[in-house]
C-alpha cells in the first residue's frame, strides 16, 4: 500500500465530514495478508524492525569471547546462555571507542561514542543523534509510535537521544506501556469492522491549529531554539500522524493478538529480581506491539550505564562490585561481577526467546528484527573502552547474516553503528568523528 | 465543602478575568526578538492550572521528566523540547483538563457566557472565554490573529460535533499543548541607552517576576501592571516585586528554588534496600524532602534568618516516621500520623543543619549503603558551587587494589585507596574527607556510631578548615565564603534559566552578593535585588538573522506564512 | 525543656538520645530522678509453643477432612452424602457446622452450647517440655521444665490443651500460624502494647520497676510487614490497661514479681486478658529488642469465649474442634476452685512477647482525653 493512496483516501474521509459517522465495512481497503500470513497481500514483506538492548558494566574480558572467529561454533562461558540461539546471533569481539585524548567520563562516554559515533569534547554534551533514533526518523514515520523505550530498573534516562540532546525517556512500568499501546486508542488491525470517530478528526483540528500558531514564532526564533521548535513541531506531527492511523482501517496482522493488561509487576527498582521481571513484561509487551504493528522501533534498556543491579539485602551494588572486588586468584574473575553478569545473559536469552518464540506463519518476529545488543566497557573494573562486546541478534528479512563471529584487533566499534544503520536502510557511506570516523561496513553480517 | 470553597474560589477568579482586556496591539516600537523559551516544568504546569481553574480540576495525565543542566532543572527546561510521547501526554492532559472545565458542573462558573444555542458555535462567547483564559494561559494578551484562529476552532468543531461545549473544550485543549503556553516565551527589544543588551518586554518581565517569587505565571495585578507600562519604571516594578514579596506565595517559590538547588527531582527514582533498610519508603522519602524545606521557609522566611544558619540550625521539623528514622520521639496532637512537629536538637547534638537530615544524606547514597565521595561531591557542587572534575578515562584499578585486605569494614578503610593513590587522590581529597565526617548518618538519614562493628571517625576537613565531626563540618560550610556565593550564583541562574556569563558573575558578587551581606542573608532582601535589577530583565544580543522580519510587523501587514 | 526531662535525655536510651521538645507536653518518667529506661513495643505476643517430635504420643489432632467426616457420621449422613459434602469443603462445613448440636434433638450453635455435641476427646499435649513459669509453688506430673531457664513445676495447661493442633505448632524462634496470625490481623487497628523497663543502671543486676501499657495509638508497618521501630507512643490513662511490677535484672534478664496482668486487646483476636498470680520475664538484648515470656492464670470461659467467636471458620479453616476445646479447657483447669461446685474456673497459662525498641511518653492528661474519646467512638 503506497503512501499516495493512503493520503487519498484520508482527503475523501475530510471531505466526507459533514457530520455523519462514516461505517466502513471490510473490505476497506484492498490490503490482505497472503495466505501464509509472512507477508502483505501485495508481496511486500512485513516491515523490518529495529531494536536496542542495552546493559552497563560489560562482560568479564576473556569470558564472553568466542575462540573461533568466522562461523559461530562456540562461545565463552559467558555467552553460554545464547546457545540454542547461536544461528541467529552474531557476536562481535575486540571492537574499541578512540578517546583521542578527549576525556572518558567512566559509563558516559563509551555509551554516547557506541550509540552516536562521536565522544564528546571537554565539557561538551552530545550534539549528535543516537543510531536508533536516526532509524526511526527513516522507517518510524508511518507507524502510530516512532519509537518505544523501555527501562527495566525504573530509570527514565533511556540511551535514545535526538539531535541536540533530546532524550526520549523511557517507561518504567509495563501496565502504564500497555495502556499507552493497547489502551482506549487502540485500534485493532484484525477487528472486523471499522468506524472513523469523529472525535479523532475534531482532534486533528486542534492539532493543525497547534501547529497553525508557531508560524509568528518560527519567525522571531533565533538558531539555538529553532531546533526545539523543530522538534517540538516533529511531535506534534507524531501525534497527528497516530490520529491519522486511527482513521484509516489498518491492515490485518494475522500474528497480532491483543496481550491481556500485564500483572504482576514490580515497583521499579534495580533489585535483579524485580529487573527479571519487569523485563520480561516489557518484552512480552513489545513483541506484540511489534506484531501488531503499533511500532518499527524498541529501545530497551536492561541497566544503566554504571549498573546500580543488586541483591535484595546485599548493599553493594553490581558496579561498586566491579571496582571492589578483588579478582578470585583460583577463577581469574571476580565472581560477585560474574553473577550479575550471568543475569543480564539470563535477560538477554530471555530476550531472544520471547522475539523468536512469537510465530508468524513458519517465521518468528525474530527473523524480521534486527536487535543490536550493547554495552558501554570492555573492562567495567578499569573502565576500559577496549573491546567493548556488541551483538546483534536476528536476520532483519534476510538483511543479515547471522551466526557469525567476527573478531577484530581494535576496529572503531563506530563500524557496527554504521553497519546496523545500512541493514536498516538509512542511506548512509561513512559514520563516526575523528578517529572513529569509518566507512568499512562489516560487510560479513550484511547480505 | 471543601469543594464549595474550590469553586467559590474560581467563581471570584472568573468574576476577575471578566472583562479584561482584548487582544493588545504593538505600537511602533522596535521589533521584538525571541531570547528564550523555557519549558514550564510539572510543579509550575500543575501551580498554572490550579491558578486558573482551580484545585478541582484533575490533570489525568503524566509528564516527561524536566531535565537537569548545570545542576538545575531551570536550567534544563531552556534546553529541552517536547518528544513525540510528551507531547501525546501533554494531549491527555489537555484534553482531560479543558473536557472538565467545560463539562456542566464547571461551567456555570468557568465560562463567563453563556452561547445563544448549546447545539451551535457562538463567536462571541467563545471569544470572550478564549481572550481571558489565553491571556493568563500564555502570559500575555492573544494576538488577534491568535484569537481568531482559536475561536475558528471552536467554531468548526461546535459545528461538526453540533455541541457549543465541545468546540470551546477542543480550542482550550489547544491552547493548553500550544508552544505558547508549554514554554515561557522572552521576548526583547533593543535597550534605549544600552548597545549591548536588549531589554525584556513588560509582559516576558512580569513572567520572570512571577516564576521567580510565586513559581507561577503572572497573577491578574500584574499583568496589568505590565499592560500600562508599569513595570518599565523602577517604582513601578519596585511595588509589584514588594507586593510579592509581601504574600503568603513567596513561600511556592522560595520552596520551588530550593527543591530545584537542592536536587529533590531525583527522589523520584531513588529506593533502598527493604531488605537492610525496611523503615525507609516513599512515605519517608515525601517527607524528608518536606522537613528540609520547612526547615529553610521557616528559618529564611518566618524568622528572615542569615542563610548560613541552615547549615548549623538545631531547629527542624518532624513527623512521627522522621522521628523513627532519627530515632526522636516525637509525638502529634491526638495522634495524627501526618502532623508536623517543631523540634530543638540539644546543643551537644551531632546534626550539621540541613547537610545531616536526610533529604540530603540519603539522597547521595547508595542503595544499600552511604557513600562519601557522592556526598562530597554533591556538597561540593550544590552547596559551594564548585565543579569537581571528572575522573579520568581507562585507570587501572588493579594497581591500586590491595588484594590482602578486601574486607573493608568502615567507609573510611575503603577509599583508602582513594587518597593513597596519586591519580585518585588529587580529586579524592577534596570529596571524600567531606563525605566521610558525614558517615554517622547510614543511607537512609539514621545516626549510627559503628559500622560493621567498627567505629566511625567522622573527622575530615574543607579548605583546610579542619573539624571532628559533623557540627564541625556544618560550621565549615557556615563560615566558608563560597557557601553564599553560591547560592547568589544558584539564584540568578535560576532566576534567568541559563548560566551566568563571565561578566555577569563578577558584577552578580558585585551588585547582589554585597547585597545580601549586608542584609545579614536575608533571602529575602537577595529576591528583593534580584527581582528590582536591571541585569534580571536584560539579555546579551544574541545571533539574530537581520533578513527575517519580526512578528509584529507581520501582525500588522495581516501577512499569512 | 524541663530540667527533669533534659537530665533524662542525657542518661538516656541507647547511649544517644534526645528527649522530645514538644510544646505543651511534658515527657512525666516512670521513675524518680536518677533512673535509666529501656522502651520497647510489643510486635509480638502468642501461646508459647516448644513443638517436638513425639509430644503428641496419641497423634495429632484431626485434619479439617477426617473431623468433617467423622463429625457427618454422627450426624447420621450417608456414605455418598458424606463425600458429596467432603468434596465442598469449606462451604459445605459452614452450612452443617453452624448448628450440629443438639439439645432434645433441636439443632443449635455447638459454639454457644459446646456441651450440646459429645467430648470429641481432643488429643493433649503429652510432651515435658514447655514455657512459662511455677505457678502453684508445686511440681506436679502435669507440670513442665521450662526451655530457657531450666525451671520445673511450670505450669501451662493450656499449652497442653492446645499443642497437638497442627495450627498451634511451632519451634521456636518459629512461630505459631494461627495464634500468630490471630495477633497480626487485629494490629493495625488494635492500640499498641508497650514495655518499660525502668531502674538505676541497666548495664548492670539490679532491682528495677516494669510496666505493661497500652498505647493511644496502634503500630505502623514498615515495608517488611513488621512494626516500624523507634516510634513514638503515648501511654493510655485506662487502668484497665495499666500494669506496674517491681522486679530484678539479673545478666540481662528481667524477672518481675507475681502480679496481676490485666490488657485489652481486640474483638477481633481475644477482648481482654486477665493474668492472675502471673510473672513476666523479659531478655533486653544488645540489638534493642527484647524477647520473653508472661505466665499466669485466666479464666478458662474467658478464653473459651474467643475460640467460640471463631466459631465454623476455626473449625473449617483453621481445623481446630471448638466443643472440644471447651472440654479440654474445662477438664484441665487447675486454679480458683467455684466456692459452689468445686470446679477450677481458672487455667494456667504462657505467652511468648517479642518487643521492638520504641519511645513511650507518659502524658496522662491528653491520653486520657484521647482514650475517652476513643471508648466514646466505639
């Protein structure tokens, strides 16, 4: 269904305002599922869908490693939880941030140079969007939410940043999520009938007339605010872009079903138990979000960036253990470290199996996604910004190849932002600054 | 009853807004320049709405989290903007607000009209409630143009929806998501006999009075004093300041500045350990923000108290559940879990003002523990305004790591690597030794003498100002210089909603801090001259493109772009 | 401040404490002039149990089940009738527990007319090990060795009429379900018990003074479920609440002299206690908190009464046989002989305190105001 058509059938539906409630019986649009329900009645595939999930405090160095690089045959003890999933990983080792002297904020700046290319000048903040709000702007727009971020331990400072520093903070609660999805403004592409609420248009004049009221503004603003106002602007045409959507007979999603209201959540906090739970609700949650449609992209965020996970009664947490912990001489790891590291594996597993558990047709929603798993050290006990792990996870309609291994001695890692970006369709030769500035896809994990 | 009263309330406030001016015109000034635009923040959104609406009215809705620049959250609302989930949050609160006040319980006193049919548009009325409620909603006047758009809105939707009602609630809905009102707009035109600066105009003056003193927008009074010009004169702006100062409202904006200062915002995602830690919950949490900001209201404003006091005061507030936390009995007037009690520590307490209660000790701790070089570095920087710089990239900890000794049993054995190791020590030092004499208060505020059975040496040292305990350290911070130069600092920043530049730094000291000196730190007397300056209402020219008419000019060309 | 007071705050609680400042009330001490005083609220207060294997030699009492059935047998129901209503369990047993006594044949509450259902012989407590204290002076063969101080003679019958309920079971420091649960239902609404513990030098043996209170106020819960510790409490003025003793610190634990032990408590749990003849004995350990036991005699009916205010959910829920009870307690009464009959009216009992550190303020102007209204508003 291409985008002329769809703003045709939005003018008539203006047009025939005139009062009445306009009862569209189906077929309203010549849009159906194949009979496999892989793909639109057209041919073209299911969207491709973009998703980050993130932890703090890396991995233990020399555990997580596959010894083999090329083919994915084995992995460190670390990764062990990913084995029934190695087909569909790719693990990615010995990637770095360059500093170039400019100063290493410890579980800030590897963050902000992963997900935006760039490490931040003295003094400076981040300037540059984060990937996955790039991808957002380039796929997000013909979705009811360009994006969804998520935090499992009650932080709302999510890593999904737009240009000029604008966070997009995350949810804390699965049940407020559900709510804001699968609430009254839901509309359920199976249901069989559809009527276009009046109200909904009567909403679009407000917002038009919103939008209508900053023309004197845009004039008086000088460069500083413009790209708030821009910005400000961008959400509002969101907002009109969801009512749109509610007006028109979305398409049916064979794999959609409308989840129950999740219960059994957590007061949000950064106990690991609470983590693992809220965690899977929230994935739970999005899986069906994505099936039905309601988004191309998911920010997930398992821990923060200096990673405050704890044991309920134990009052140090999982970073003071990091730097505090001495190195057991008999492992060769510090094993209170390796315990946290061993649930953020068990969340990450979970993940996986949750996307690759949601059957659409002979498909999982797994095979249409493109997860990029990251963190923000390679060494949380230094604060090392040396090989810093990355995954990715899913084959994004067969953009990727997975099951890979693919090991390098000191790459930018800005070379996987750039990579994820490509398999996602953003129109893009060279990412990164400085030092980091790269042009080499990883063109082994690209079909 | 209480319920009466709220509309009683509004009916008077309605009764006010009645009659009040149309949409104002721009003489032939110089054109107007936008210099800033500030987000309002959640407590000035929800002070705004109970302002004009009243208590009654339900928000319904969530806010996206005000941001925090520079230490402070006025800070960081000139710097964010509105992300596609605020807005739709921003949309639910609009909605839900404006379906209540034009449902029909409220508008008999919110709507000062009534229209010649409930089924059809009526102009005149709907233009009458827009104009008033848009003047104080956006600050100032509604251009006609601005006006009219909205009461075309109104009109369209009574028509489609054949309701009066639901056409005045969709351009109220409007208003209420519009840039106008989210963000508090300063505009500026060039001053007379100043090349260099620009000079705000009377209605984005009386904004920053009004967010200043009362943390609200602009009150009926002083909006008109900003229609005639009033508040361009010295006198003229002199008497509202005084005016303002006068009432019982100081005390919203004296507690929204330093719940601002004093980082509370963060309380909102902080739990500890229920585990080691089950007294302390949300409950508490509440009120010991609370105690602290009774503690200042009380000392800076009812006993217009020297602002260094707060650091060496034994006068606090308690409820019963403070005083479990303390360990203070404390019993309320029949009972009452919630009352508020005065209370006097002894003199040979160990309390160091409000840096010992616990809205500041277990808001820079750890989840399962206290920390010192948090707290350290949290006084450092929001007490005496002192940047600490960041660690440095890539340490290696494992050189520093003394492998026969990882059993730590106080705080102070633990950092002792902290300050024995070169590259740490040169930061360390100026945190943790102030940290450390903090320890007797454990993460959630409670006083404790031992730590894992080991006793705590709360001894340390600032500036080279040495002290053994916690008192000693409240009187360090007392009579350190930096202490009220910071907040004179903190104040205008806040007050302007960016930081100072080098210039205003050196004349702020200069014009304000001697100010406040002499008034003895009076709180008080610093609003006083920063609310009367000239520098509060001023603002360097910034980069303007010449090639862009103003808004006024096209006001009056009856332009449409 | 008072003088009085301030010296007190300087003694004080736990080596450091500040005495309330509080307008308009004073802070009265228990004692006079030169004292220490160590307060705590009771968090806890339950039959003192010592549940071993083997000291319920002819078994334990029956399940919910096999009592409903052997119970429908003598009611006269058939076989296929009897599985039908065993299958409906609890609902079933509401609707034939409530009236299966009899007197001439007409149905009536067994809880109101426990003796209008046949002894169902509940099995006792055979076991020789069990708290609570030598009431009677004599060592008996019904009499227990107290766990904790090595006493013989103690006499507790009531443990022994309970103790072979799987509800009332438990090792400590364990506690037991039902009389555990029966305290904490009723504890957010019940006005708090408190302690006192008042003498010259605490850290050392020596005479002290202890009182048993009842607060204006009931505890608070903090996130755990327990009572927050360190609050504050007022002690009620009514004398139905009111108990002084003098006793004596011996290597940190309190024993009282004999007295009477008279509290309310709730309607919900039991509505008053009376002790006769009874003794409290009380660790204060170094954390603050402080664990014991009171002993004494109370009037069996009296305690019959709150079982029978249970009635069917005592017996469908918490599976215990509330005529049997009746019986029991009757046949084991050991005290207070009825001038008339002969019969004891009196039982010997124990119960195990647990108390948590709390400030008790003694201001018996307001807390009687207080308590008054609060009698009023019932």
């Amino acid at each position: 269904m291409n985008l002329a058509a769809r703003l045709g059938r939005r003018r008539v539906l203006r047009g025939m305002l005139g009062g009445a409630a306009v009862t569209v019986g189906m077929p309203f649009l010549d849009c159906f599922l194949d009979t496999n329900g892989t793909a639109l009645a057209d041919g073209t595939q299911l969207p491709t869908i973009f998703a980050t999930w993130f932890f703090g405090c890396g991995l233990n160095p020399g555990r997580w490693e596959p010894k083999t690089a090329g083919k994915l045959v084995d992995l460190g003890p670390e990764l062990e939880p990913l084995r029934p999933y190695m087909s569909k990983v790719n693990v990615l080792s010995g990637f770095k941030v360059h500093l170039d002297g400019k100063p290493a904020l410890p579980h800030i700046t590897g963050r902000i140079a992963v997900s935006t290319g760039v490490v931040p000048a003295a003094g400076q903040k981040t300037a540059l969007p984060s990937v996955d709000t790039i991808i957002a702007d380039q796929i997000g727009n013909k979705t009811r939410f360009r994006s969804i971020e998520v935090s499992c331990i009650g932080s709302r400072n999510s890593e999904s940043v737009r240009a000029g520093n604008i966070m997009n903070p995350s949810e804390v609660s699965p049940a407020a999520l559900y709510t804001r999805i699968f609430g009254p403004d839901f509309r359920d592409p199976n249901a069989a009938d559809f009527v276009p609420d009046p109200k909904v248009m009567a909403r679009q004049s407000v917002l038009s007339g919103v939008k209508d009221q900053l023309t004197d503004l845009q004039q008086m603003i000088g460069a500083a605010d413009k790209v708030r106002l821009e910005e400000y602007l961008t959400s509002v045409r969101q907002l009109e872009q969801q009512l749109d959507l509610e007006l028109q007979k979305p398409e049916p999603l064979k794999a959609c079903s409308i989840p129950q209201k999740p219960t059994g959540e957590l007061t949000p906090s950064a106990e690991v138990d609470t983590m693992h739970t809220n965690h899977k609700l929230f994935v739970q949650l999005i899986a069906n979000a994505l099936a039905c449609g309601q988004t191309r992209v998911a920010n997930i965020a398992l821990t923060e960036g200096l990673s405050t996970l704890r044991r309920s009664g134990n009052a140090v947490i999982h970073h003071t253990h990091t730097h505090e912990e001495p190195v057991d001489p008999k492992l060769g790891y510090q094993p209170n470290v390796a315990w946290f590291v061993g649930n953020v594996m068990t969340a990450m597993a979970e993940m996986i199996a949750t996307f690759d558990g949601l059957k659409e047709g002979d498909r999982s929603l797994l095979d249409r996604m493109l997860v990029w798993v990251s963190t923000e050290t390679g060494y949380a006990k230094v604060h090392s910004t040396d090989n810093i792990p990355a995954l990715t996870v899913g084959g994004a309609n067969g953009r990727v190849r997975t099951g890979q291994h693919i090991q390098t001695a000191g790459d930018p890692i800005t070379r996987v932002g750039l990579t994820v970006q490509q398999a996602m369709g953003v129109p893009v030769n060279s990412w990164g600054g400085d030092s980091m500035s790269t042009s080499r896809t990883i063109t082994e994990i690209l079909a | 009853m209480a319920k009466t009263l709220a509309l009683v309330t509004v009916v008077s406030l309605a009764a006010c807004i009645l009659g009040s001016s149309q949409a104002a015109e721009t003489t032939g000034l110089a054109p107007q320049r936008l210099v800033g635009m500030r987000r309002i923040t959640q407590d000035q959104y929800r002070q705004i709405i109970a302002d004009v609406f009243g208590k009654t009215i339900k928000l319904g809705g969530r806010f996206e989290p005000d941001q925090r620049d520079a230490g402070l959250l006025a800070v960081g609302a000139s710097q964010v903007s509105v992300t596609a989930s605020g807005f739709e949050q921003y949309d639910d609160m609009a909605r839900s607000i404006a379906a209540q006040v034009v449902d029909e319980q409220h508008r008999p006193v919110m709507i000062p009209c009534a229209p010649a049919s409930a089924q059809r548009p009526d102009d005149a009325c709907a233009g009458k409630f827009l104009s008033s409620v848009g003047r104080v909603l956006y600050r100032r006047p509604l251009t006609q143009r601005e006006l009219a758009d909205e009461v075309k809105i109104a009109s369209d939707v009574s028509s489609r929806l054949h309701d009066f009602y639901a056409g005045l609630g969709s351009a109220l809905t409007g208003m209420l998501e519009s840039a106008q009102f989210l963000f508090r707009q300063e505009t500026a035109r060039p001053a007379a006999a100043d090349a260099a600066h620009l000079q705000l105009d009377g209605y984005s003056k009386a904004s920053r009075l009004s967010f200043l003193l009362w943390n609200s927008a602009p009150d009926l009074p002083l909006l008109e004093a900003a229609e005639h010009g009033e508040l361009d004169s010295s006198d003229g702006l002199a008497r509202q300041a005084d005016r303002m100062l006068a009432s019982p409202r100081l005390e919203a904006g004296v507690r929204a500045f330093f719940s601002d200062m004093l980082g509370f915002s963060t309380f909102e995602g902080l739990a500890k350990d229920p585990v080691l830690y089950p007294k302390f919950s949300a409950r508490i949490a509440a009120d010991a923000q609370e105690q602290t900001l009774r503690t200042i209201v009380d000392l800076l404003l009812h006993q217009h108290g020297d602002y260094r006091d707060l650091f060496t005061t034994r006068t606090t507030f308690l409820t019963p559940l403070l005083g479990a936390l303390y360990k203070i009995p404390v019993t309320t007037p029949d009972d009452l879990p919630d009352a508020w009690v005065r209370y006097e520590y002894p003199e040979n307490a160990e309390q160091a003002g409000i840096i010992s209660e616990a809205s500041f000790v277990a808001l820079h701790s750890q989840p399962g523990r206290s920390s010192p070089t948090v707290r350290g570095k949290a006084l450092r920087e929001v007490l005496l305004c002192q940047k600490v710089p960041d660690p440095p990239g890539n340490v290696n900890f494992a050189l520093v790591q003394d492998t026969n000794n990882p059993d730590f049993k106080t705080a102070r054995q633990r950092l002792t690597a902290h300050r024995s190791a070169p590259t740490c020590a040169g930061c360390h030092k100026i945190m943790d030794p102030i940290g450390l004499a903090l320890e007797n208060f454990d993460t959630t505020g409670a006083f404790r003498a031992m730590e894992n059975g080991a006793p705590i040496d709360p001894s340390g040292e600032i500036d080279g100002i040495k002290f053994s305990d916690a008192k000693g350290l409240g009187k360090a911070i007392h009579d350190n210089p930096a202490t009220t130069g910071c907040v004179v600092n903190r104040l205008f920043t806040y007050a302007t909603g960016r930081t100072a530049t080098k210039e205003e730094i050196g004349s702020m000291q200069r014009d304000f801090g001697q100010a406040f000196a002499k008034s003895g730190y009076d709180m008080k007397a610093l609003l006083r001259s920063i609310a009367t300056s000239n520098e509060f209402y001023r603002v360097a020219k910034p980069e303007i493109r010449a090639d862009i008419p103003a808004a006024s000019q096209l006001a009056q060309e009856g332009e449409r772009r | 401040m008072s003088k009085l007071a301030s010296h007190i705050a300087n003694i004080g609680r736990r080596g450091r404490v500040c005495a309330a400042f509080l307008t308009g009330i004073a802070v009265l001490p228990l004692q006079s002039a030169v004292a220490e005083t160590k307060s705590y609220v009771v968090s806890w207060f339950y039959m003192a149990t010592y549940s071993q294997d083997g000291d319920c030699p002819d078994g334990l009492n029956d399940s919910i089940e096999q009592h409903f059935r052997k119970v429908l047998a003598q009611l006269g129901k058939s076989q296929p009738e009897i599985e039908a209503l065993v299958k409906a369990i609890p609902g079933s047993m509401y609707v034939t527990y409530g009236d299966r006594g009899r007197i001439d044949g007409r149905p009536v509450s067994p809880y109101l007319y426990p003796t209008s259902v046949p002894d169902p012989q509940i099995k006792i407590l055979k076991g020789k090990v069990g708290y609570g204290f030598d009431l009677d002076g004599k060592e008996g063969p019904d009499d227990f060795t107290d766990p904790e101080t090595g006493e013989h003679g103690v006499d507790n019958q009531v443990y022994r009429v309970m103790g072979c309920f799987v509800p009332q079971r438990a090792f400590p420091p364990d506690r037991p379900g039902f009389p555990a649960a029966e305290w904490d239902m009723p504890r957010d609404a019940m006005p708090a018990w408190l302690v006192e513990v008042t003498g010259d030098d605490l850290s050392k043996d020596g005479d002290v003074t202890i009182g048993v209170y009842r607060a204006t106020a009931p505890v608070q819960r903090s996130t755990d479920g327990a009572p927050i510790p360190d609050m504050t409490f007022r002690v009620s003025g009514d004398r139905r609440s009111y108990n002084v003793v003098k006793g004596h610190l011996k290597n940190g634990v309190v024993i009282s002299d004999t007295f009477t032990f008279n509290m309310l408590g709730d309607v919900f749990y039991q509505p008053e206690f009376h002790l006769a003849d009874s003794r409290l004995r009380l660790t204060l350990k170094s954390d603050g908190t402080a664990r014991g036991v009171i002993g004494g005699y109370e009037n069996w009916r009296n305690l019959y009464s709150a079982y029978a205010a249970g009635g069917v959910f005592n017996e469908a829920v918490v599976s215990l046989d509330v005529p049997g009870i009746y019986y029991a307690l009757k046949r084991m009464a050991d005290a207070y002989p009825d001038p008339k009959t002969g019969e004891n009216t009196a039982i010997s009992t124990a119960y195990t305190i647990e108390a948590l550190p709390a400030f008790i303020v003694h201001d018996e102007k307001t807390a009687a105001a207080t308590s008054a209204a609060q009698n009023l508003s019932r």
